[in-house]
C-alpha cells in the first residue's frame, strides 16, 4: 500500500526535524543552478565575487573588476548582480556602481553585453558574465554605444579618449560629468 503525505504533515515533520523550529526553506529551481554556478566559478585574477548580504542571498552579490591592462589598466570596478529566480531562464541583472567613461556602459550603470540581453541562453552561467565584463575593459566596442560620446571618440580618436579614461578615472572632469577616483594602483 502507498502511503500519501499531506503537504501540511510534511512541513510538521521536517520542523521536528529541524529542533521543533521553522520548517527549512526549499530553493528554488534558480538559486540551486546558481549555487551550482558559483561553487564552478572559475574567475580571472582580476576579479573578485562577495555577498555584502551574506551566503544566505546568493541572489545579491558583487563583482569587482580590476583590468591589469588597457585603457582602464589599474581601475577598480564595482558590479552588481541580481539573480532573477526564473534564473538560468532570464540572465541576471547586472549594474556598474562605479561611474566610468566607457563606450558600452552609461552614466546610471546599464551595461551593454550581448550575454545580458539577445544572446543570453539557459546554457551560460556568472562565469560567462563575468568574462564578457572583464572583456569589456580589454576591448571596449564602439559599434554598440551605450554611452554614444565615448563610443565616437574611441573610434574617431583613440587617443583623446584613452586621456579622458585617465581623467575620468582620476576623478576628473570629462564633458559636463564629474567622475569618483577609481585608480587602485597608479604608477604615474
């Protein structure tokens, strides 16, 4: 004979389990695929991944990326991650809290990278957010502007807009925007 459990029976047994106290939190679909994802991480030297929430809110985290070389080479930049619970279905949401003048992130943090938008699919994983956002600072790409000022002058005048990196990330002045310093390491 088959003996059926009743939804609130299980929930009763599972707290006596857990020392009479509230019944353990099932993750969903979205935050195992995500446990499994950081638990493979795999991250380049130039980055580092925290929970400023703490491990129980895998959902929230941060990434900071610290190019070591190109335009941006000794800069320290700060992501967001919001982990959507329909997650690997929808890509994370992802923000630049640090203010840089780059050709595929604007002033408020969108990021344009194809990952995050169109060619995002269920197979991909943080690890390939965080390479396509390293790759961004090695090879910023003037031909899908976010930011359409930076984007024409890296491509009408590579060497104005390398100046207005450094200024930007000194924390200097580039057009009507003030930057914060971002430079961890400068040699200058």
């Amino acid at each position: 004979m088959i003996r059926l459990f009743k939804v609130k029976e299980k929930q009763k047994e599972n707290s006596l389990a857990n020392g009479g106290g509230p019944p353990v939190k099932k993750q969903t679909a979205g935050e195992l695929r995500l446990n499994k994802d950081i638990a493979e991480l795999n991250l380049p030297q130039t980055c580092t991944i925290e929970f400023p929430n703490g491990k129980d809110d895998l959902m929230n985290f941060e990434v900071s990326v610290k190019p070591d070389e190109g335009y941006y080479k000794d800069g320290k930049f700060l992501f967001t991650f919001q982990v959507p619970p329909m997650y690997p279905h929808e890509p994370p949401k992802v923000k630049c809290k640090t203010t840089v003048f780059h050709p595929n992130i604007d002033l408020e943090g969108s990021v344009c990278l194809n990952v995050l938008r169109e060619d995002w699919k269920p197979v991909l994983n943080i690890n390939t957010i965080i390479y396509g956002l390293t790759h961004l600072f090695t090879e910023p790409n003037h031909e899908d502007p976010l930011n359409h000022e930076a984007a024409k002058l890296l491509r009408d005048n590579p060497y104005a807009f390398e100046s207005n990196v450094r200024l930007a990330m000194e924390g200097g002045r580039v057009g009507h925007t003030w930057y914060t310093r971002c430079i961890e390491n400068s040699y200058d």
